[in-house]
C-alpha cells in the first residue's frame, strides 16, 4: 500500500510539474506570448527563435530540471521499472498538455532528456544529443533532427538498460514526440519548416 501510495503522489506531482510553462512564463516576463509567435510551441525552440539563443537554452535547462525530479523521486522510492517509467512518463506529459494552458504545450524534447539523464545515465543521452546535432549540421531543421533522434530512444533505452519497461517506455516515448511534431511534419513535407539559425536575436 505505502508504494502505490507514492506512485499516485508522484505520477500526479510528476504531471503537475511537467505542466509549469517554463518557456511562455519567460516570455511573458518578457512582454511576448510564445503561443502567438513562431510554431507556437512553448519550449526552448521556439522560444530561441524569438528571444535568442541564450534564451533558449535556460528554457531548455529548466524544462529538464522539472522533468529529472519526480524521476529521480521514483528511483529512490518505488521498487519496478514500470512503476518508476509511469512516473517518468507523467512530467514528459505534462509539458505536451500543460492544465494551465489549456493542454497545448512544448514537443517534449528537453523533457524527454531530462527524464533519461536520470533512467538511463548521461551515456545515454550523450549519445541522443550527438544523433541529434548530426542531424541538424546537416538538415539545420529543428524539428526533424528532434524526430530522427526521438526514433532511436527505443533502441538505446534498451541497450542502457537491458529491460523491458525501459524499451516500451522508450517506444512510447518515440510515438509521443512524432505525434507531438505532427504539425512539423506538415511543415517540413511542404518545405515550410524553418531552418535553425545558430544566433541570438535579444538580449537577455
């Protein structure tokens, strides 16, 4: 009874966590609301291309934060992977469907490596960022090296982990981030994706 009690805490403290808009209450400090500018998402890409580079990566960093703490929560006080993997999927989900913002949040990425920094190690994630920044020197689309990389989180959460919730976890997480990309893909198949530009527009 005790851990399923600390499941439910932490899947909803998890959810709720995940759900503070880290990027719109930036930009909002700021006078601008994310949700009007750009893709419209709420995370760190978007956010870059209004404010700037240096902008991006703190709403970044702190989107990982608030995912890597109901995570590493699970790890120190629930016993099976499948419990900590629905605690670790919660704040991946709240970022996507944030309550507060009418359920219309960021893509998940930031969040997503937050969420494996912790189950799966930095190795793990290393090699997901490396993916990833091979992707976008080549494409210099966001987005599309955001879904090449989530395509391989399956595959290196099983080979970090050598266990079967980790792996469905991954694959759940890899179906989350494409669905979360859709109007991306639109984008990119028209050609209207925007490419990523390696430059700060305001000062912060």
């Amino acid at each position: 009874m005790p851990s399923l009690i600390n499941l439910i805490i932490l899947a909803i403290s998890g959810y709720l966590l995940g759900s503070i808009p880290c990027g719109y209450l930036f930009c909002k400090i700021k006078g601008i609301d994310i949700r009007q500018v750009g893709s419209g998402a709420i995370g760190g890409t978007n956010v870059s291309r209004v404010l700037g580079m240096k902008a991006g990566i703190l709403v970044a960093l702190l989107d990982i934060v608030k995912s890597v703490i109901p995570v590493y929560l699970a790890m120190r006080f629930l016993f099976f992977d499948w419990q900590i993997v629905l605690v670790a999927l919660m704040p991946i989900l709240g970022h996507i469907f944030p309550v507060w913002l009418n359920f219309k949040g960021g893509k998940g990425i930031a969040s997503a490596l937050g969420v494996l920094f912790v189950l799966l190690g930095w190795q793990a994630v290393l090699v997901l960022i490396f993916i990833q920044i091979l992707v976008l020197i080549s494409a210099r689309v966001m987005s599309f090296s955001s879904l090449i990389m989530a395509s391989f989180i399956p595959a290196v959460a099983l080979f970090f982990s050598n266990s079967l919730s980790f792996y469905i976890f991954g694959f759940v997480l890899f179906i989350l981030i494409w669905w979360a990309h859709r109007e991306n893909l639109q984008r990119i198949k028209e050609g209207r994706e925007p490419k990523f530009k390696f430059k700060k527009t305001i000062n912060i």
